[in-house]
C-alpha cells in the first residue's frame, strides 16, 4: 500500500470513502467486495467458497453501548467501520461476536464458519479528530492516575483538575471519553466514578510504553538492604529538596510483599549531581546495577503518591504498570499486587 501520514477524519461522512480505499488497496481484504465506492453499505467477504453477507455501520466515537448482539442465523451480519480500534472495543466486538474494521487495517471478522484476525497497517494513521490522541500519555495519563488511585471514590470534575494540574478543557474531554467508552459512569450531574478499574488499568497497559515515558539511570551500589538503602536515599534527596518516589520491585513490596525486591528503583524529577551520587555510594553502570533512577518525561507520576514505612511511593496502578514487562519476577509482583484486596485503595 501506498504511504499515508496521519489523517485527521472531521466526521463520518468522510469514513465510508477511505474505507472503500482501504479495501481496495489492502490485500488482506482482496476478498472483501463492496457494493459501492462511495457510500458503500455492504460488504461481501468470500472464503473458502462461502460468501459471508455483512451490513455496514459507520462510527466515529463508538461506545461499547454500539455493539449490538449478533444473530448468526440471519444472512446479513453487522459490521461496525471506526476511525482507530481501541483495545476495549475490540474486546467488547470479540464478546459479541460482532465483526470490526477501522481505517488503520487492524480487524476482526466473525461469522458461521469465519473467523479472520487482521493487525493495523503500519502506514496508515487515522483518527477522528474529536477523539483523544491516546489517555494514557502526558496530562491525560495524569488523570487516569488519579481515578485509580482510589478506585472506589465517586470524583468531582474540578477534584480531577487540581490534583493533576490539567486544563479543565483537557480533565472534560477526557471524561468525556472515558465515560463514552464506558469505563466511567455518572452517579449525577457533577459526579461520576470508575465502571471497571480492571479494565481501565488493563487499556492503560496495553496502550504503556516506559521506554517513551522516562529515561533510566542504573548504579551499583554495596548496600545490600533494600529498605535500608531506601531510607538512606530519602535522607540524601530530602536534604536536596529533590523530588522522587519509589517504584517497582520494592513499592510493590512495601504495599504486598510477595517477592524479595533485588532492585530499589525510584523516580527523580532529573538526575542528581555527582556529589550526591558519590555521599550514597553510586557507580554507574551500564547494565544490571542495584539502583534505577527513572526521569519521567510528565511529573504526573509525582502527583499522586503514598507514604509506606516514610518512604513515598508512586500509586499503586502506577507501580503494577512499571513492573509489568521486567524481568525479574516483576511480572510475578505486578500480578500479586494487583490481587491484593488493598489494591488502588488509600
């Protein structure tokens, strides 16, 4: 296919076009017969000498309300076309057994007989221009965040504003959103509340990237208590006025132990200087190293922290998400944490 930049839709009379474009041009979907270029309103796909009849439904801000239920006894069977698919609707699609394409290639097409899984195109960025870049990234993670810090709580809109210090335009839209793909309800006018923490911490993981979010600085160190060590990093920084909160194998520890932390990581608002490192004892070291200060790209995640044993830490969401994709047995940590009854709770 042809190189395509990001394109912006300004609303759904433009879908029904690209989409065409995209079965056109697309191989995977060679078998994939519109019955018009324009405005097309039926898809045929042919496989293995069967014709599966699809009925074609055009969204650009899809709520998981939209997937109806499938009736594989009837000849024509819903299609649902959307800008960009978001892990949590495809799940609610593959649920229902309710067929979805988006304009960046990725689908899932379900019928009698039919099951064909299609990951996005590399060359093709579409987006419905009133839909949010990607929550889990900058400010819009900060608010994220904070709905799971206390997963239970019913929040206030202006509550989100100043403890994320995001623009109250940026805290609506992203309500907004969260609400229209139902991770957030309404309890009242002015209030609503977490649907499903698991699922909203479950997009959050999918959509992560740590590598993106903050650079990592590894030191060797001799101490070898991690509590210990902590401590005297608190009383270093402290003394420095440096902000920073523990993260990963020993703040999981600190809220549920499960696994020894071998690794004392914690976030600092930039890097140290050299003095401090030398008065704790820190070498730098390319690999491995016993200490990781993390430099987050967003002081988000200084925003919402928690005191345990004196020591900050960042959020409970926060530490499952750093330790997901360690090695380590963090994995094995991030999933412990996660069960704990005491998870994102004060």
């Amino acid at each position: 296919m042809n190189s395509s930049k990001k394109h912006i839709l300004r609303n759904q009379s433009e879908m029904p076009r690209h989409f065409a474009a995209l079965a056109a041009q697309d191989d995977r979907l060679k078998n994939l017969v519109l019955d018009s270029e324009e405005h097309p309103t039926i898809a045929k796909f042919k496989l293995d000498g069967k014709t599966h009849r699809f009925a074609l439904k055009f969204l650009t801000t899809p709520t998981i309300a939209d997937v109806p239920d499938a009736e594989f006894d009837a000849s024509t069977h819903p299609m649902l076309v959307v800008p960009r698919l978001s892990p949590v609707f495809l799940r609610a699609c593959q649920e229902k057994r309710i067929s979805i394409l988006d304009l960046n290639g990725q689908g899932w097409l379900r019928a009698p007989d039919l099951l064909v899984s299609l990951p996005s195109l590399p060359d093709r960025n579409f987006r419905f221009a009133q839909a949010p870049r990607n929550v889990f990234v900058g400010k819009s993670a900060r608010i994220v965040r904070t709905l799971l810090s206390d997963s239970k709580r019913i929040w206030r809109q202006n509550e989100l504003i100043q403890r994320t210090g995001a623009t109250s335009g940026l805290v609506s839209r992203i309500v907004t959103h969260l609400t229209q793909q139902e991770f957030l309800r309404k309890t009242d006018a002015r209030r609503f509340q977490v649907v499903s923490p698991a699922s909203l911490l479950d997009a959050w993981a999918q959509a992560d990237d740590f590598s993106r979010r903050a650079v990592t600085w590894r030191f060797s160190v001799l101490n070898a208590d991690s509590v210990a060590l902590a401590k005297t990093i608190k009383q270093v920084f402290a003394r420095d006025n440096r902000q920073f909160a523990f993260t990963q194998w020993l703040a999981a520890w600190l809220r549920h132990p499960y696994t020894e932390p071998p690794i004392v990581s914690l976030y600092v608002a930039q890097l140290p200087a050299q003095k401090l490192l030398d008065e704790l004892g820190f070498r730098q070291v390319s690999e491995a190293g016993r200490v990781w200060l993390h430099i987050p790209t967003d002081d988000g995640v200084f925003r919402e922290t928690q005191s345990i044993q004196g020591l900050p830490l960042v959020s409970d969401a926060q530490i499952y998400l750093d330790l997901l994709k360690t090695g380590l047995r963090g994995p094995e940590q991030a999933q412990a944490l996660r069960e704990w009854s005491g998870f994102c709770l004060p």
